[in-house]
C-alpha cells in the first residue's frame, strides 16, 4: 500500500486513520510489556517488516536494551545472551548515537555493519527511527526485511508513529515506577503503624507499672510511718514512762530525807535518759543517715554495709575507683537507697557468702554496682509474674527518675548483680 513514492489523497487519508487507530490501541495500555509488544506489532504491520525490535537505552545511555524482538524464533538463551547492546556506531546504535533515522538497503553489505549474534536472522533491509522524549534519545525501533527497500515514506509513517510510542513507553515508566513508590509507601505505613501500635503497648505496660508502684510506694511509705510509731511506742515510750516513775519515786525519796535512794533513782534515770538518746539517734539515722549528707556515699555506704554484715552475717566490701565527688542530695539518697534495696535482697533472698558494693567516679559517669555470690535468679520471669515484686521495679524507676539507667544482670545459680549508671554532667 505504500510502496510507491506517490500515493494519492485517499490513500493519505486512509493511512492517517489507521496511524490514529494504532496510537489510540497503544495509549490504552499502562503495563510497559503490553506497551512494547503492542507498538512493535503496529511498526512490522506498518511497514510490512519480517521482524523488528525495541531497544532502550540503560540509565547511563553505554548499553542498548533489546526489550522487545518480533518476527523470528529465537533460540531459548538468545535474549538473555544478546539482549544488552553496547552504543556503537554500527548499523543501527547510529540511530540513537545520532539521534536520526539510517536505512539500509541491505546490512550484509553496510560499511557500519559489525556483524550480529549467533541465532539471528540475515538482515537485508533495515530501518531505524529514534524513540524521543523532549527531542533526546531514550531508545529506538529496528525493523528489516520488507520485501524491496525502504523509502522516505517508510521513514515517515514509522518517525509519526515512534513520537507516540515514545510517550506511551515512557508513560508505562512513570506507571510503574508510581506502582513501586506506592507500594514502598504502603510498605512503610504497615511499618510505621506496626510500630506505633508496639509503642503504644509498650507506653500502656509502663503507665500500669507506674501506678502499681504507686499504690506500693504509699502502702511502703505507711508501713514505714507504722513501723517507725510502733518502735517509738514500744522503745522511746516505754524508757521515758520509766524514767518518769523513777523520777516520781525519787522525789517521795527526797520527801522521806532517804537520800541514798534517791540518789538511786536519779542514777536509774540518768541511765534511761542515755538509752533514749541511742535509740533517738538509730531513729534519726534511719530515716535519713546524716553522714550521707555530711561525708557523702563512699562512708555512709561503708557504714551501712558494716551494720548489714552485722545483722546478716554476709561479708560485704566497698570499693571505691576515681576521686570521689558529691553528687545533688537526691541522686545521693536515691543511690543510698538503691543500695540499701539491694543488699536487703541479697540478705533475704540470694544466701550468699559475700555481697560488693562498688563505686566508680568517673569525670562524666558515675556506676554503682551491688553484686553478690547468691543464687541469682530469673529476671524476665521474675519481672513478668507480676505479683508483688516490688523492690527490682522500684530500684529502676528510682534510677531512671533522676536520668541514670539500672540493669539486672543475673542467671539463676550465677549470682546476682544490680548496675546503676549515672550520667555527670
Ligand atoms: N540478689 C538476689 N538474689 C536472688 N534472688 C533475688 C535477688 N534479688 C531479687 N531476687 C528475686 O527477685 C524477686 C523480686 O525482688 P523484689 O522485687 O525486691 O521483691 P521482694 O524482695 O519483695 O520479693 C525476689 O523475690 C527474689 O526471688
Ligand atoms: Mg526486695
């Protein structure tokens, strides 16, 4: 049909609405493979090629891409042996080189001719159109073998043609690579959802152990109070009741002129009012040892870790690393009591032989470490039964609350260590 350089107006006419046809089929494809194999059909029908092909060129413009052959079986590994192309000025890379259609009337004797792979056809006549996108080559389409040579013709209907491939190809690009920046969004949402919602548990899990150490702490703090009535009841009471009456029957001594007896009496209140001033003291110190304040952690932990061994009969050594340095009063008492937490398990729960606390006073961190030689324990298990325990809770929210970090490092049977790291700054 247009074999002859001179067609009539119908005949243009005729070739317009078919081109028309072509693209409107193309324009409806969104999937590159479709878009290929589609637009290289319509280029052999239009020029009534034996077969043809689309290359691309690779993201640095050094390789062509055969994505699409037509018109030939090629053996099964052809494609993937032949399918990269190096940009060289042979027959048809001259089309993208270029950037120009080239014709040949035949390729086996073109002087640009380099010869072709194993497996593929003789080529005689050939026809090349660039594919563009705002006038630059992204690629091109080679057909060959029609049956006589190629004219201007050809090369126009398939040039008017190749402007609308171009733009189909390059459509189905941008498709696809839409579809996997969608698909990475959606990827990354799922992520981020999954995230927050372990966040969210992870935030619920920590407000109820707040709370639960909350109630603790009030129930602790009251029991502390009863205890510290009870003892002041039991002890400083009693001792000052006696004193009274000693007192009482030392002035009726007086009042009988038994001066002897009364000089008794004030000696037995003398001695009272000495144990009250002991037992005051121990009080005093319990609630907030006042060496801490004056001396700092190294000697009032000393101290407490002697009375412990006293009582519990578990040796207990203080080390001391670095130039010791004073801390603000509550990061001193919240380590004090941490440590004091710390040893009371060791003497309940661990049957140890011998306890260590140590201290290093480094220039931008401080560690405090309890360790002993006990039956260490389960941690995860522990801190997961949720009933009770509240001393291991306790001791990490005192930590985290003046910003120092507290871990566990215990296997049961292995003994049992408790470090707390403050940083300085
Ligand atoms: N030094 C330790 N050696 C062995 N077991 C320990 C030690 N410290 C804590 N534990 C275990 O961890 C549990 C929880 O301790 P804690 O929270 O202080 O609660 P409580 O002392 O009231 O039982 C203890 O009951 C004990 O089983
Ligand atoms: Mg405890």
């Amino acid at each position: 049909m247009i074999s002859s350089p001179l067609i009539t107006y119908s005949e243009q006419r005729e070739r317009l609405q078919s081109l028309y046809d072509l693209a409107l089929e193309l324009m409806a494809l969104r999937d590159l493979p479709a878009v290929l194999d589609t637009a290289l059909r319509h280029c052999l029908a239009l020029t009534e090629s034996q077969f043809g092909f689309i290359g691309l060129n690779s993201k640095n413009n050094k390789l062509l891409d055969l994505v699409a052959i037509r018109g030939f079986q090629a053996a099964k590994d052809f494609y993937d042996n032949a399918h990269l192309i190096p940009l060289r000025p042979n027959v048809f890379a001259r089309v993208v080189l270029e950037n120009k259609p080239i014709r040949s009337s035949d390729v086996m004797t073109d002087p640009h001719r380099v010869g072709q792979p194993r497996g593929h056809p003789t080529v005689h006549a050939f026809l090349g159109v660039p594919l563009r996108i705002r006038e630059e080559p992204i690629g091109m389409i080679g057909v060959a073998n029609r049956p006589g040579p190629y004219e201007d013709d050809h090369e126009h209907l398939l040039m008017t043609y190749a402007a609308q491939v171009a733009i189909a190809i390059h459509n189905a690009q941008l498709n696809e690579e839409l579809a996997i920046a969608k698909a990475e969004l959606e990827r990354k949402v799922v992520e981020r959802t999954e995230e927050l919602r372990e966040a969210k548990d992870a935030l619920a899990q920590k407000a109820d152990h707040l709370q639960r150490l909350l109630t603790e702490t009030v129930t602790v703090q009251e029991r502390e109070r009863q205890r510290i009535s009870q003892d002041l009841h039991d002890g400083l009471n009693q001792l000052l009741v006696g004193a009274m009456l000693e007192l009482k029957s030392g002035r009726e001594r007086l009042r009988n002129d038994d001066l002897n007896s009364a000089a008794a009496s004030l000696q037995q209140v003398g001695e009272i009012l000495h144990q009250v001033e002991g037992e005051l003291r121990q009080t005093i110190y319990d609630l907030r040892p006042p060496v801490l304040d004056a001396l700092g952690l190294v000697p009032s932990l000393g101290r407490y870790a002697e009375q412990f061994t006293a009582r519990s009969n578990i040796a207990c050594q203080v080390l001391s690393e670095g130039e010791p340095y004073r801390l603000v009063p509550e990061v001193e008492i919240g380590l004090y009591r941490i440590m004091q937490e710390a040893l009371q398990n060791v003497g309940v729960h661990s049957g140890a032989r011998r306890a260590t606390v140590a201290v290093n006073f480094a220039s931008d961190l401080l560690t405090l470490i309890v360790a002993d030689d006990g039956c260490g324990f389960d941690e995860a298990g522990v801190l997961s039964s949720g009933d009770g325990h509240f001393g291991l809770l306790g001791m990490r929210e005192r930590a985290e609350s003046f910003g120092g970090k507290l871990v566990f490092k215990t296997r049961p049977g292995q003994g049992a260590r408790v470090e707390v790291w403050v940083p300085i700054p």
